[in-house]
C-alpha cells in the first residue's frame, strides 16, 4: 500500500489525457465536467494515500 500514492498520479494523468483526446476529437463539450472531476480528485486522493501509506521515506 505504499506506493499506491504514486500509482494514483499516472492513472490520473492517463485518464485525464485520456478524457481529453475524447472530448477534443468528439467535440462534445458535456465532457468536460468529467475533466474538472479527473483533475480535482487525482491529487487529493494522491495525498490521501501517500499519508495513509506512511508518506515518503
């Protein structure tokens, strides 16, 4: 569990991209909630992990 912190911020940043390249290519604007939701939760839970793992050693 201690390194789930710094597993969690390439997830984010894929999903992101990944949302990203979608709404860009689609052209759908209702995606981008789904973007402010990626990127307000990806550090947070980041933080919220590495704490909960013990932090940096």
């Amino acid at each position: 569990m201690r390194s789930a912190g710094w597993i969690i911020v390439p997830v984010g940043v894929v999903a992101y991209l990944g949302v990203l390249n979608a709404m860009l290519a689609t052209q759908n604007p209702n995606l981008f909630p789904t973007l402010i939701l990626i990127g307000a939760l990806t550090v947070p839970l980041a933080v919220l992990l590495l704490a909960y793992g013990g932090g940096v050693t």
